[in-house]
C-alpha cells in the first residue's frame, strides 16, 4: 500500500518533494491498525500546520505478519525495490533485531515506536532510534515501590522468549542494590496451558515470598492473573506489580480479568493529560471507526500515541535535512549478491541521522527527545488496580516515589493510599509461612551439660525426644509469640537416638544452609564463619569470651603485708611531712612552751615524738601558740585521712585478697605449658589455637561438674589451670561455686547468643524486633530468674576485687593544704620575731656575725615576755636593762631589748642586788636597795639558765 500525503493548500504538487519512507506493521493486528491510524493523522496534522514545508513523506507500507522472517523480507525489500531513506516500526522487538542489522548496513535510519527490549540500544547501531521507552527504565520505578514498603524478597514472574527475558538482568540488579532477593525466577511459555500455568502458580503458593513482578503482555498474562485468583494468589498479603506491557493496555482487557487483578500494582510512563491529547482521542475515535467499522470498544494505546509522535519526528527529520538526492551508493555491490547485499548505501543518511537525534518538540506523549538514540521518559505513574485503574503516585530518577510530580518525597506515606489483594487496606508484609502443611523445623542442639540453655529429654523407650527446655527455647517462645502472626514450628533435636550430639555447632548450623532446618535455637553464637551460610537475629544474651581460673588461697600472707597499703613514695612523703611537721611546731613553740625546753637532744625528740604520736593522736605535749594550733589542726586532719586510708586498704588486703586469682595473664599459661579447658563443641577451639596453645595442652568439658573437677584436678594431675569459654556460661559455673573461680581478662569479642534462619530469611528482620521486645521488658527477666536464679545465691564472684596500694596521686592535695599552712605559719612567726629583735641586727658595735650569733642565742631562749611566764608568778615579773645595772649586779651587759627577754635577766641576788624597773621606771627608786617580798621570792621559781649570754664585745 502506498499512500501519498500532500498539502490541500494551493502549492503545487510540483514545488513539494516526496521522500519515500517505509512502514513495517502487522497490517491485520488490532495493534498495527491502531498505529497505522495514528501514523496517517499525524503527517496530515503535521502537513497541514506546515504546509509551507517542501518535502513529504510518501509512506511505503509492508505487512509484517507478526512474524520474525516476514518483517525482515518486508525490509529487504523497501531497501532494495523501494530504496526508503528511512523504516518506521516494526512493532515487535524480535522483528526489530534484524531489521537494524540491515539499517545499520544501508545507513538508513531505523524509528521503532514499540520495541521495547533493553537489547536494542543505539550502542550496537547509530542507525536505530527507539520511539518508545527502554523496558529496563521501569527498574527503577519497581525497586522504588519494594524499598518503600520494605519487602526483602521479590519473585520475577516473566514470559519465556526475548521481551520477558531482556529485562530481567536490569531489574535484578535494581533489586540487589537495594539488599532485596530474588529466590526464585519463574518462567512461563508464551505457548503453556492452563495447566502448566497452575502447576507453576502452586509452586509459587508453597514459597515464602509473596511479592510478584509480571513482566508480560497481556495475552499471557490476563491468564496469569485469573489462574492465581482461583488458586488464593490475590488472597490478602500477597504484592502484584506489573510492568507497562500490561499496565499500558490495561483497558484493553475484559472485565473479567479486571476482576482477578483487584489491588494490583501497575507501573507505567506517564502521559499528561492535556487538551490535544483529548482532542486527538475524540477524532482518532471517530477515524478509526470510519476506517474499521467491524472493530468496536477498541481503546487508543500508549503505542498509537508514540507512533503518532514518531511520525511527526521523523517528518520533521527529513525536512530538516534537506533531502534533495534519493539515490543508493553501490559501487561496492558486486553482480553475484544476494538481496541481503544487494542494496547500497544511502546518500542522506548520515544527514537524516543527525537531524533525528536533534529533534525536540512537545508531542502527545510528552516532551520528545532522543539521548543516544533512546526516548528519555520524564516519569513513570504509579496505578492501582481496584475496580478499574486508579493513580497512586508517580516515580521520576530525581525524586523518587511522590504522590504529586511537584512534590519531593521518597517515603511510602507520599503515595494515596493502596488497596492490596484481598481488599486490605494495611500494607502485606511481602511473605508468608509456607502454605505446604509444613511446620518450621527447628533444630537444637543435644548436650550433655549446661542444661539451662537448652535440654532435650529423650524416651528411653521409644529413643524420641519428649520434651525441650531450657532457657533459649523459652526466650524463642517468647519472641515468637511477639510477631504480628502466627508461625507454626517443631523442635527438631540434633543428635542421635542414644543421647549423644550429631555434630558440633558449626555442623548444626551448616544444616540450615544445606535445607535440612528451616531454623537453630539454642545456645548458637554469633561469628563471622558462621554468618558466610546463615542469617542470625540480633543477640539476646551477653557477649564475649573470657577466661575464668580459680582463686588464690587466702591462708597464704606476706610478711611485710603492712607496708602494701601506701606506695613507696607516699611512705616516703608521710615520713617527710612527719619530721617537718615537728620542726615546725618546735620553731612556734620553743621560745614559749616549756614542753618543747630542755638540752638539744631533749628538744628534738620531743619535737619528732610530737609529731609521730598525732599518727595515733596520744601526744601529751600542750600547744600553746596560735599558730602552732592552727598547723597541729591541719595536720592532724591529714593524719586521720591518712590513718583511716590505711587502715581500709590493710584490711581490704588482709580479707579481699583471697580473691585474686591464680593466673591473670595468657603468656602465662602458654609459656608454663599449662592446660586449659574449653566446652565441647564450642568454636572456642579456634580462638585457642590462634592464641598459640599446643593442641595437645587443651582439654574438653562438657559441664560445669567437669570443669570444676577438672579444676580440681589441677594442671600437673590431668586437670587444667584456666578455663575460656563464653559469658553466660562462665557465669553459670560461678553461681554454682560460690567464691572458687573468677573471669578476668582477656575478652574476647562476640556477639552473643542468636537465632539461626537461612541466608535471606524474611523471618530474620521481623524475629529482631520481637527480641528487641522481649529483653527490653520485664519477659526476659522473668526467663532469666526462672532459670539462673537459683544460681544467684552466692556473691557474683564475676568481677574481681582487687586492692591495689594507694599512692601519692591520691593525697597530694592534703599535702598541699598541710605544707601551706605550716609554710605560712613559719613565716609570720619569723616575720614578727625579726621585726621585734631587729635593733639587735641593726647595732652598729658589733660586727655582722656577732650580731647573728647573738640573734640566734635569743631565738633559742624562752620569750620571758609571753604570757605563759608572766602569769606564772601571778605577778609581772620586769627584767633590769643592762644599762643601768650596777657594776656589782648579777644582770650582764646587753642590749636593753634582750633584756626583756633573756632567761638570766631574772636573777634574785637577795642583799647583794636588787632589780631595777625595765627602763627605768619613775615609780621605783634607782637607789632603793629594798630586798625583794618573801612571797614573790617563793614564787619564782630559782633555775639556772640555760646558757648565759654574753655581751658582745666592741668591736
């Protein structure tokens, strides 16, 4: 069929040149009559509002058949006979594969409207444009909608030829980029029965996953949606998503199936709604019946838009550039080719191809633009099938899910609301148990010892199991009861009809990655090369590894335990402090105390006992200075801190030192060859032998009996000298022997106790929260009293009280305190005695040294001026300046200020002398020779002084 389209207005056929192009569809398709509508609309509607244009399109039209090798013999021959400048279609992808081959040859440009594989790319051909969207671009929208709601696990249903399976490989890598799993891909025979089509349905239905992506058209796929309506499919909790194959002529189907599709998902390009578009509905509509009178409720597709919009592009093309020659280059043809040789080279194509890539118009379907030869789509809509199409949201590389394209939100709550399979209007949580009549078979493990994890009792009649217990069983019970649903399981022992395990840990766990489990509870922790096969939930019990000895005897003491207390250097500075104190004290109290009198050796032993016996505080010296009282009250505070310091750390020495332990450091161990003990099965053996201990010095428990008698046993006779083992039964075995055994370091690093499920289990995310919501309430401690409690009586013997000495660190604040104060006592006391003696330092008679020398003979003499000596005769006693005494008197030559002060001043001579009043007092006759009263004389007291002093000699 050739049809030409020229201008109606008054230009003459002869001004217009018409460029032949061609048109590959299946003529007799519902399809390819829809498009072929659309293609001759739009080149009238182009022409006619550019009539000024000089070239037209003159359309060649081949019949594809809907067949592979027809639409490429349609080709061969518009390349050939017709020699087109250009293909339109075909519609198919398959069809479309070769045909670009034979572009990509000729240089003629190739314009799909409706091939959609993600194969045909302009990377293999420069030639092909593709006017509709790439199937894979729709990836990104799905995964979007899966990540929203949160779904782990999603099953790719898909046709079983080159349009189902060319999407599949994008859109599992969209969905592992965002951590979801493919378990299973099913693939359908465009060809299959019913019955092949239910069989593969059923095996859907006996999967966990309930999360569906229908990648097909809808010939097929209309079956599929009415087989998994009959069979519980689009039951509540089950997720459909379907791609644009069938979501863009999803008015195409009958209502019937309509109704097996209820609260589908539908994902596809968005198509604003503007008023050409309506328009151009209500005239195509009135055409195409014109037309196709025999053909009635035929809806206007996706694809008839897009060939209308490709039309126009390419229309646009030609006029563009300027095609003036038609021919075909083929000079390199040679007389022998075959018709797939025999055409040349288009002389326009390398302009026609450059035209095309530049085309930009605002077309039916939105903004038409080619990027390397792909239509860009600006979004994708998002359609809920629920009594007909409902839009949702839409999706768009920039901004994700939003429920208007003028918003900017990622988040599931940004769509309207859904109505899933079922009528639900609560989001399904993407998988459900298996509906097989099937129960979970949950394996654990089967041990002789540490019965409060886990405990399986076996008949000794029939050689099964009858019971299960222990504390792991009861928190998995609990945290099951948790889950918003129900799960249905058994407990499957481990282990063989005798009582005896089957394997080790590692070997249970690995029954989990071969099928054998659907999950493991029991005393299973979290490692690394256990997490290679097996998912594990978060942690309910405590973490790590650590080792665990027994403790030193306490009848065992050091002689010199006393001095542990206080570190050396704090001994040191007591001692220190000690004897400065006394100095101190002396130097307040000597000139006024006559407890601090007497000969050198006197004073300095009454000094240091003074200051040593506060240690005790049973010093019987008075003190009578001020300043002496305040330093003796500062100190005595840092005496009693010190004391009661001492006596705590002696006494936590003497009782709490029974439980240090033996071995504190795993060199140790390694270097004296000792053995250690560790529990069967556990993958602490592994964490031994990286430590460096000889394999033949490791021991095996499978109790807390056994490894306290092998404690007992000790090293040399067979036993062990350290255990390691986990935290929780390290702990068990202490509670069980009070005040024997200790864990110190090191730890080790472990995650603690887990359930076990298969890698990529949906149960795993769901089971972790149910734990979170277990130990962070009052369930988990009323599991743990039920079973450890008993074990709690004793002192928790789990940390170690170690009393270590106190040191200067700790104190060298009341040090500061005590030393200012006795510093600052020291130098007001000096600062007064100098300012009251300072005429002695200023005589000007003696010489320097013999002004020192007497200042120092008064510092050590009694300060006769002090109150405690002027009360003592109950009168005041005055001493006779030397100055005035006469040449006879008992009173020696000096200074006037020394007498005042001097011991020997108060000398009583009777008749031979009698003292004079201090600086001459105007009350007393100088002359009187009046002997002194009976009772003052019996109230002195008659001492020889202590030294007598000397006047200087002149100089």
């Amino acid at each position: 069929m050739i049809l030409f389209f020229l201008t109606n207005t008054a230009t003459s056929k002869n001004t217009t040149i018409p460029v032949n192009v061609g048109l590959v569809l299946d003529i007799n398709g519902e399809d390819g009559k829809i498009a072929l509508s659309c293609i001759n609309m739009s080149l009238s509607d182009f022409y006619n509002s550019n009539s000024h244009y000089k070239t037209r399109l003159l359309l060649n039209t081949r019949d594809s058949k809907g067949d592979v090798v027809a639409a490429a013999a349609a080709a061969l021959d518009l390349l050939n006979n017709v020699q087109v400048q250009a293909i339109l279609g075909p519609e198919k992808s398959m069809q479309t594969n070769f045909i670009i081959q034979l572009g990509n040859k000729s240089q003629v440009p190739i314009l799909s409207f409706s091939a959609t594989s993600p194969s045909l790319t302009s990377i293999r051909s420069p030639y092909f444009f593709r006017g509709s969207l790439n199937d894979s671009s729709q990836a990104g929208a799905i995964t979007a909608i899966i990540k929203a709601f949160g779904w782990r696990e999603a099953v790719p249903i898909y046709v079983d030829n080159q349009y189902g399976e060319e999407m599949i490989p994008s859109l599992t890598d969209a969905l592992q980029a965002i951590d979801t799993r493919v378990p299973y891909r099913s693939v359908i025979s465009p060809l299959a029965t019913d019955d092949q089509i239910e069989k593969e349905l059923y095996k859907l239905f006996t999967m966990q996953t309930r999360v569906f992506i229908l990648h097909m058209l809808p010939s097929l796929g209309s079956r599929i949606f009415e087989k998994a309506n009959e069979i519980g499919l689009m039951n509540k909790g089950c997720v459909w998503i379907m791609t644009d194959g069938m979501t863009n002529l999803l008015r195409t189907l009958e209502p019937s199936v309509i109704d097996s599709m209820q609260g589908v998902i539908g994902v596809g390009p968005h198509v604003p709604k503007t008023k050409a578009l309506e328009n151009f509905r209500v005239r195509w509509k009135r055409n195409f019946l014109q037309e196709n009178p025999s053909i009635v409720d035929v809806e206007l597709n996706i694809f008839g838009l897009l060939a209308y919009d490709a039309t126009r592009a390419l229309a646009e093309a030609v006029e563009k550039a300027g095609i003036t020659s038609f021919g075909f280059d083929k000079t390199n043809v040679s007389r022998n080719a075959t018709d797939l040789e025999a055409f040349g080279i288009s002389q326009n194509g390398p302009k026609l191809l450059q035209a095309l890539s530049s085309a930009r118009f605002k077309g039916l379907t939105g903004d038409y633009i080619f990027v390397d030869g792909q239509l860009q789509s600006s979004a994708f809509e998002i359609i809920n099938v629920n009594n007909g199409a409902r839009g949702v949201g839409f999706w768009t590389p920039e901004k994700g899910l939003t429920q208007k394209l003028s918003s900017n939100s990622t988040t599931k709550s940004k769509l309207k609301p859904i109505i899933w399979p079922g009528d639900s209007t609560s989001d399904p949580k993407g998988w459900e148990v298996p509906t097989n009549e099937k129960k979970l078979r949950i394996g654990v493990p089967v041990k002789k010892g540490f019965s409060d994890f886990v405990n399986v009792t076996i008949d000794p009649k029939t050689q099964e199991p009858t019971s299960v217990t222990g504390y792991c069983v009861d928190v998995f019970k609990a945290v099951i009861q948790e889950l918003p649903y129900a799960v249905a399981y058994d407990f499957v022992p481990y282990g063989q009809p005798d009582g005896s395990s089957s394997g080790s840990y590692n070997d249970l766990v690995y029954q989990v990655f071969l099928g054998e489990f659907d999950a493991v509870v029991g005393d299973i922790t979290i490692v690394f090369n256990r997490s290679n096969y097996v998912d594990f939930t978060l942690p309910y019990t405590e973490s790590g590894v650590s080792m665990i000895v027994p403790i030193k005897d306490s009848k065992k003491r050091n002689a010199w335990v006393f001095l542990q207390p206080l570190t050396w250097d704090l001994w040191v500075t007591c001692f220190c402090f000690f004897i400065f104190i006394g100095f101190v004290v002396w130097v307040l109290e000597h000139r006024v105390n006559e407890d601090f009198r007497g000969p050198a050796g006197q004073q300095v032993g009454t000094s240091f006992w003074f200051s040593f016996s506060t240690m005790v505080f049973s010093q019987r010296e008075r003190v009578i200075s001020n300043l002496a009282r305040i330093v003796v009250i500062v100190w005595c505070f840092v005496v009693l801190i010190l004391t009661q310091s001492y006596t705590a750390s002696l006494t936590s020495l003497l009782t709490v030192q029974q439980l240090q332990p033996t071995i504190t450091d795993v060199k140790m161990l390694i270097k004296r060859g000792d053995n250690v003990g560790y529990q069967k099965g556990s993958f602490v053996l592994g964490i031994l032998k990286q430590l460096g201990f000889d394999e033949r010095k490791l021991v095996v428990y499978n109790s807390p009996e056994d490894c306290h008698e092998l404690f007992q046993k000790g090293s040399v006779n067979g036993g062990i000298a350290a255990a390691f083992d986990e935290i929780p039964y390290m702990k068990l075995l202490i509670g069980q022997y009070c005040s024997k055994y200790a864990m110190i370091e090191p730890k080790f690093k472990t995650a603690g106790f887990g359930f076990v499920f298969p890698l990529h289990s949906p149960l795993v995310h769901d089971v972790s929260k149910a734990i979170l919501n277990v130990t962070e309430g009052d369930k988990m401690k009323e599991i743990e009293d039920a079973w450890f409690k008993k074990h709690s009586s004793c002192p928790d013997a789990s940390t170690v009280v170690s009393s270590r000495s106190l040191g200067l660190n700790s104190f060298w604040g009341l040090f500061l305190i005590a030393g200012v104060a006795a510093i600052l006592a020291l130098i007001i006391f000096m600062a007064v005695f100098i300012h009251q003696h300072w005429n002695v330092l200023k005589n000007s008679e003696s010489s320097f040294l013999s002004r020192i020398r007497f200042f120092l003979k008064i510092f050590v003499s009694r300060d006769l001026s002090a109150h405690i000596f002027k009360d003592k005769g109950g009168m005041q006693v005055h001493s006779m300046d030397a100055t005035e005494a006469s040449p006879g008197s008992c009173y020696p030559a000096s200074p006037s200020s020394y007498s005042q002060h001097a011991d020997s001043h108060f000398c009583f001579c009777g008749e031979q002398g009698t003292p004079r009043t201090e600086y001459g007092n105007s009350n007393h006759n100088p002359n009187s020779q009046a002997q002194a009263p009976l009772e003052i004389v019996s109230a002195v007291e008659l001492t020889i002084p202590d030294q007598e002093i000397a006047t200087p000699s002149s100089s």
